[in-house]
C-alpha cells in the first residue's frame, strides 16, 4: 500500500465515514440536502435492473482515493481546489463601467479600446471589475485579461454580446506550427478573448510576428525560462507533503512547477502509461512531438512549509524519482484570480475553415493561467471555442459552443492539469459542415492530467484524447451523439496515459470510438457507458498485452451509482 504524505486534512477514518456517507446517498440518489445525483432523463434506466448500482469500483476508489490502479483523484479540480467561484463583492474594490470608457452598446462602432482600457485601469490598480452592460459591443481587436484579479463582467450571456469582426492572422499574423508543415497554430492556440499575463502575451505574440514559433506553456517561447527553487526527495503518487533539499526560497501561498525530466530508458513516459510490459515494449524514441513534451511540467500551490516539509495544494500527480531530476522550479508569472462573466462573444459568420488551416475566429483562451474562471459565456461562430493552453487549476461552468460549428469546441493541451469543465453544451451546427473540415469535440493532450469534463450536453463531437498522451483525465455525466473524430499526429505517441475514467456516459448514437475504451486505455475504468458499436474511426491499442482495464455497469448509464464521479470525489472530503 503506498502511503500517503499528509494525512492532517484528510484521514483514513474520515475518509472512510464520508465514503459510507456517499455510498448511503447514492443508493438513494442524493445528496445532502437532497440534491439529485441522477442526470436528467435517468430515472428511467435507473429502473432497469432493480434500480441503481452502487458500482464496487467506487467502493475500493474511496478506500485509496490517491492511489488507485485505474481511477484518478479529481476532486480537486478547478479554481482553488474546487472552491465556489467567487461572486460579485457589491460596492467593494474597483469597478470601470466599460460605457464610461468610450465604448457603445448599439454595435455602431470598435469597442475593443474602451474594453481594453477598462481592463487595464483596473489591473493597475491590482485588479477589479469590468462592467459591460446590456448590449452588443463591436470588437475589432483581441479583449485582453492580462493583470491577476481582474473580472470582466457582462449582463449575462442572453443580454452582453461581444460581436468579432476580425480574426486572429488578421490582428496578430499567420502563426505557423514549431513542428513544421502549413499549418496554423490558430487551431490550437489564441482567443479573442485571450486570459494571458501581459508579459507573456507580448513574448508569444512578438515571436509570432518574428515567425519564430514559440512554445506556449509555462517556462518561456523555448522552455528554458526558470530557475531551479530546490530538488526534491523521493515521493508517491498520491503524497501532499515532500522533502525537499532547501525550503528557503519556498513560502506558503506561491505557485511554483514541479519539473520532471524523463531518462534515456523513457522510465518516466512508462510510467505515465502505468508501467509493465506494455509499455516497456513500447517504441518511444521517435515519438519526437511527445518527447517534446518533457519535462513535465505541474503547477502547484504550496499551502505550509515545515522545515524541510512542504505541503501542496493537491496530490503528487505521478511518483517522484530520483532518475527524473526532480525539481522545484520557477515559472513565467501566471495569471491568478481573473475571470470573465455574463457574455456571448459572437465571431462574423464565416464558412468553417480546412482542418488545420484555422483564421483565428476563437473564443476564449486561457494560457498560463491558475486559479481563474469563466462562467454563463456562450461562443458563436467560432473556429474553436474555449482553450486550455498551458492552463492549470482553472474552472470553465455554464459554456456553451453555438453556431456554423468549431474545429475544436473545447481544447487542453500543453500540459494544462487540474481543470474543471461542468456544465457545458456543444450545440447541433447551424450550417452543413463545409467538405475538408473536422470536428472533434472535447480535447485533451500534451501530457495534459487529473482535468474534469462533468455534466456536458454534446449534440456533436466526440471525446478527443488527441494523441501525446494525457493521463489521469475524467470524463463524467455527459451526454453525447458521438460523430466526431479524434486527432494527432503519430510522432505525438499514445492516445492515452493510464488512469483515464469515463463514468456515465449515455451515447445517443451508439457509436463504440473513444467512449468505450477498455480496449484502447492502459489502467483505465469505463463505467455506466452505452451499449455501443464499432464504427467509422476505430483505433487499436497503442500497448500490446494486457491494458489492466476495467469494465463495470456497461450498457446502464444513469443506473450507476455516483452518477457524477467528481462530484462524489468532491463530497469524500478534503
């Protein structure tokens, strides 16, 4: 049994008692206060069978939440650990009503200055609100948020639109990809919205300008911005307090990367994948877009410093070695505290571009970014929707992807971890998709782990794990017509880490690709999804052998107990 770091929040009796507590909730399908578990429309297969299965999966999980084989710890995700996102503070702090800037609310003229302007009076400061009221507000230029604690607020997403003339390549340049080929990084990268400290913005788009083709996530354009804090000692999966060399440059409350370098036997991307003969059989050597992935790099929040005893804000994500070069490092200053509100951001209508040949008609992008948020925004139009890139920690609720259809509706990538996304909708495309277009739906790759996708309405799209391989990732409670395809270049490496979970998924059309992957997923758990076929895009294994997967309450979606897996983990304690 591996033992964990700190115990002092949660014991393994309390744990236990709230894993009774929850088990107890979920034969009856609530929760305290009696707050429905059940996702709407299972009532009816929550009936088949003699009603709801508490699944045994879930009771081994709560007994080792922090080092199970096959599901990973996900309750905290998202913005402070899970924490409600924070509501309006009345008459307290500084406020900028976006209208006392210069900006009109009747589409007439470029708004984007006098939401700008708005936006930097309150970072300067020290953060903020940002008021933009009823109305629609012509954008010719990119909304930056790029000072912490600064909200960007409209009257809600059916009263505030932003409406986006131009798109990317038209206001920064053609950003071409670092791997090479005619590609665009603007269908993976950027927002007209765009949640990205200020220094990092200008270096990203600087080097863009320069067709020097950055790296976008947290240690620089070259990743070679950092600076070692101190190593750290041999620790587990699961730990939240480790040793480290020296504590002198490490306080309580900073956010700091621990770098974890693999060797030349790929010891560290094996264990990625679970371990075992799999994938130690495996060829990684010309995976050369997945072994640019490392480093891996995790941030983190230090919550006590004891000596030489620090204690995090989350479990260790894998186990820390000494032949990884463990470390604690710097990286680039992150944007923390900041969120944008209440709006629709409606891109011109244009036709959907070539797949990877996006314009830039996205949505909300957040880079570098920990501890920040969107909530009620909806996106129209648009090439791709809301981005996670080099995004950690943060919480996208009540979302929704509208229009002529999106490249990728949802996308996480370059090591982004620890995010929530509840709530979310893709829509049903208003216009045929144009011949050369893809669709993939919701995204995760680069090495991204422990995000959450929970209660999601997907009228298209499927689930993307987009090849460099993401592990620990959690999808829960979703609903999906599962036409979609999956992405990735082959150099990117396997579809999937270890520790992925798929948990009541109901899928409308039947279709077997990425929803069913105890055939594909190594260390993986499928439970509560559909009964469902192979067809179109089939994938097979990236490891030979056995995957060590697990299969419970197939073809019984809603009729599972928890329904929700987050929201079990959440009610396990702290």
């Amino acid at each position: 049994m591996v033992t964990m770091g700190n115990r002092a929040d949660i014991s393994r009796r309390g744990l236990l008692g709230s894993a009774v507590a929850v088990a107890a909730a979920a034969a009856t399908g609530t929760f305290g206060g009696g707050t429905a578990l059940a996702a709407d429309g299972a009532a009816a297969a929550a009936t088949a069978g003699g009603g709801p299965r508490f699944t045994p999966l879930w009771g081994e999980f709560a007994a080792e939440p922090f080092t199970h084989p096959q599901i990973p710890f996900i309750g905290r995700a998202g913005y402070r650990g899970g924490s409600a996102l924070p509501r309006p503070r009345g008459g307290h702090g500084f406020t900028a009503n976006v209208l006392h800037y210069g900006a009109r609310p009747d589409n007439s003229a470029d708004a984007a200055p006098a939401i700008n302007r708005a936006i930097a009076a309150a970072g300067e400061r020290g953060g903020g609100t940002v008021l933009i009221p009823e109305g629609t507000y012509r954008i010719d230029d990119v909304i930056r948020i790029g000072h912490s604690d600064v909200v960007v607020r409209g009257a809600g997403s059916g009263r505030t639109t932003l409406y986006a003339t131009k798109n990317l390549t038209e206001l920064i340049g053609v950003y071409g990809s670092r791997y090479g080929g005619d590609k665009s990084s603007w269908s993976w990268a950027g927002g007209l919205i765009w949640l990205c400290p200020e220094a990092r913005w200008t270096s990203l788009t600087d080097a863009i300008k320069a067709k020097a083709w950055p790296f976008e996530g947290w240690t620089g354009n070259k990743r070679d911005e950092w600076r070692t804090l101190t190593t750290v000692a041999p620790a587990r999966l699961g730990d939240r307090t480790i040793t480290v060399d020296d504590a002198r440059k490490l306080k309580r409350g900073a956010l700091v990367l621990l770098r974890l370098a693999d060797d030349s036997a790929h010891t560290l991307l094996e264990h990625m994948a679970g371990g075992g003969a799999g994938p130690e059989a495996y060829y990684w050597d010309d995976k050369t877009k997945l072994t640019s992935y490392v480093p891996y790099e995790w941030p983190v929040r230090i919550t006590a410093v004891h000596g030489r005893e620090v204690t995090l804000e989350r479990p260790l994500p894998l186990d820390v070695r000494p032949e990884w070069d463990p470390r604690l490092t710097t990286l680039a200053t992150p944007l923390t505290g900041s969120g944008v509100e209440g709006l629709t951001l409606e891109a011109v209508e244009t036709p959907q571009s070539q797949h990877l040949l996006d314009k830039g008609y996205n949505g909300v992008a957040f880079q570098c970014a920990y501890d920040c948020w969107a909530d009620d925004i909806t996106v129209r139009h648009v090439d791709n929707g809301f981005g996670l890139i080099g995004a950690s920690a943060c919480t996208l609720r009540r979302t929704r992807v509208a229009g002529r259809g999106s490249h990728h509706p949802y996308y996480c990538r370059e090591g982004s971890h620890d995010n929530l996304v509840e709530d979310f909708t893709i829509e049903q495309r208003t216009v045929p998709a144009p011949d050369g277009t893809q669709l993939h739906g919701i995204n995760v790759e680069g090495l991204s782990s422990h995000n959450v996708w929970s209660r999601g309405v997907m009228e298209m799209g499927t689930f993307d794990s987009h090849r460099g391989m993401p592990f620990a990732n959690v999808r829960t409670d979703i609903t999906v017509n599962n036409n979609g395809r999956h992405g990735g270049d082959a150099s990117a490496g396997p579809l999937f880490g270890a520790r992925f979970t798929h948990w009541n998924i109901r899928v409308t059309n039947g279709r077997a690709g990425l929803m069913r992957i105890d055939g594909l997923a190594p260390y993986s758990a499928t439970v509560g999804v559909s009964e469902v076929t192979e067809f179109d895009q089939i994938d097979v294994p990236d490891f030979a052998g056995d995957l060590h997967t697990r299969l419970e309450a197939y073809g019984t979606p809603g009729a599972v107990r928890p329904a929700n897996l987050h929201d079990a983990q959440r009610a396990l304690g702290r």
